[in-house]
C-alpha cells in the first residue's frame, strides 16, 4: 500500500482496546458511562479520519 493505513487502524485499536481494558476494570461506584462513550467516541472519530485518508483507485 501506499500509505500506512493498516498500521494507524492498528495503532488506534491498540489504544481504544487500552481504553476497553480501563473501562473494564473500573470500580463499583467510578461513572464509567462517561469512559465507555469517549471510547463510542474515538472510536467513530478513527473510522471517520481513516475513511477520508483511504486512497480509492
């Protein structure tokens, strides 16, 4: 490939599985909503930037 597509998903699913993770081990009483929708977040953020970079031949 011409650019580096598939490492930057990579890299960017490597940090929201770190933010899973987080939001998975939280404790009882910690507002983990607020966590689980900046991870919905980022994670649509990601697909909107990497579709636009995405070279169509």
């Amino acid at each position: 490939m011409k650019n580096n597509y598939l490492l930057l998903i990579g890299t960017a699913y490597l940090f929201i599985g770190a933010l899973d993770l987080f939001h998975t081990m939280s404790y009882k009483g910690m507002q983990a909503l607020s966590c689980w929708i900046l991870i919905i977040l980022r994670r649509s953020t990601i697909h909107l930037v990497m579709s636009k970079k995405l070279e169509i031949r």
